[in-house]
C-alpha cells in the first residue's frame, strides 16, 4: 500500500487561512491533483475538511477511465449524514471510523450502510488506528490512497509512520496563522521526526508555486 498525501500549501506552510479559506491552487496545481486523483484507489480528507469544504472528490479536470472511492477519516462518525460524498455515487464512497463511532452514531452508520457506502472500523476508541485500517483497504484491493488533508488528519498518518509520499504545492502566499500542513503535537527532536527526500520540483507555468515531490527515506 502506497500512502500519498496531497497539499498546497503557503510559503509559511498553511493549508487555509485563519478563517478557514483554502482556495490557495492555481489551475496546474489542480490538474496535478486530480491526476493523483486518478492514479489512485481510493481518496480521502479528514472530517474538518468534510464538514468546512463538503468536497466531491471526483476526478474531474483530467481524463480517467475510472473514478477511485471518495471517503472521510472520522472516528467519532459526526460528519452529517448528506454530504456531498454520500449523496453523489454514494456506492463509490467510504468512512473510516471506529467501533466507538458506529455504537455512538448507530442510526448514521445505518443509513449509510443503506445508501451503499461502505463503512471500516478500525480501532475501539476514537481515534483511527491506521494500521488497521490500511490493512482493511489493501484486503478490498486498495493498493495507493491519496490523503488530501487537512492537517490534523496528515499528522494521525505521519504520527502512524504511514505516509510514504507527500505532494505539496508551494503557493507564494504568506498567510501569517491558520491550518498547517501537519497539525499535531509534533515531535520533541528533529532526530525522531520522518524524514523525507524531494525527487522532483516543478515550477508551476503560472509562475507563482512550486511543486515538490517528497519520498520517505527509512
Ligand atoms: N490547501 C489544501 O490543500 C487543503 C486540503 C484539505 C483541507 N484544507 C483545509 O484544512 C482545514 C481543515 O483541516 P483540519 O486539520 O482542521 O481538519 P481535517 O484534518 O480535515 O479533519 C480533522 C478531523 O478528522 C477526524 N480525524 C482525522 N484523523 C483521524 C484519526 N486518525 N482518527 C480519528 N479521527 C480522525 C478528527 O475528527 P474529531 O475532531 O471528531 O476527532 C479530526 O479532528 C479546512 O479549512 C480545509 O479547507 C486545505
């Protein structure tokens, strides 16, 4: 299983701005991304992001023959139960959550159920055990997720050891405060954090990011 996340960032490394406005892509950055869209088999945010930007998450500005599953990380099952995910091609859709999310939101976990989106439980508490639900998703043939964010759902993977490719756009913008690109405790020396090479730069034709490719180094 190949674990990639996809992020466009500020120079200072913010995914959104303090009032939660993420609109930082230029237009190649965008295809880029649905070209990662496409490349892989299944594409997931975070739950924030679920609520505050309702994504689709369909491949739409690239050609692809087939659409990968849209799904959201959310142990505690609390994003609403019509977003856009479950309401278009909701048999193409997934949730990652928990046991504890299913017992709290038994009814939501019901009607999902119901509309065909498939739900995976891993792990008893609230949190996402990513172990197993990456063992979860390579059982039903899964073989490269795409984690677009937000930052708190890029640090429960980092935090996993489970991010083997990271994707990120450089806007040249400075936002100052809001969303980082990894949102969480964090480490306490460098020496623990993972660490990552770049394989590739691109300088995106508007003249105003740049794209770097991240590979784990082990
Ligand atoms: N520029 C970009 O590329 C980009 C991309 C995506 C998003 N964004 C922006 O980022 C912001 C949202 O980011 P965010 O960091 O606040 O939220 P997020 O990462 O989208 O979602 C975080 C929430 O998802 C749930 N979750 C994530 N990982 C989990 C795990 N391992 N186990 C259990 N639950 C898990 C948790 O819900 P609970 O709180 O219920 O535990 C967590 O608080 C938005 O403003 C969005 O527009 C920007």
């Amino acid at each position: 299983m190949e674990v990639v996340v996809f992020s466009s960032a500020s120079l200072d490394g913010r995914i959104a701005t303090r009032e939660g406005d993420s609109k930082l892509s230029c237009e190649y950055d965008l295809a880029l991304l649905h070209e990662w869209r496409c490349r892989s088999d299944a594409v997931l945010v975070g739950a924030g992001t679920a609520v505050v930007d309702d994504p689709g998450l369909f491949v739409k500005r690239v050609p692809c023959e087939r659409q990968p599953l849209r799904g959201v990380v959310d142990g505690r099952l609390r994003v609403p139960h019509d977003l856009r995910l479950f309401r278009e091609m909701p048999w193409l859709s997934l949730v990652i959550t928990t046991h504890y999310g299913i017992r709290k939101e038994g009814w939501k976990a019901k009607y999902l159920s119901s509309r065909g989106v498939e739900l995976i439980a891993a792990g008893d508490g609230p949190s996402v055990n990513w172990h197993k639900a990456i063992e979860e998703l390579a059982s039903r043939g899964i073989r490269r997720i795409l984690v677009e964010g937000g930052g708190k759902t890029t640090w429960s993977l980092v935090k996993s050891n489970a991010v083997d490719r990271m994707e990120i756009t450089y806007v040249g913008k400075v936002l100052g405060a809001g969303t980082p690109v990894v949102d969480g405790e964090g480490y306490a020396t460098v020496r623990e954090a993972p660490s990552f090479a770049p394989s590739e730069v691109r300088i995106c034709p508007c003249g105003r990011c740049v794209h770097v490719t991240w590979l784990r180094i082990l």
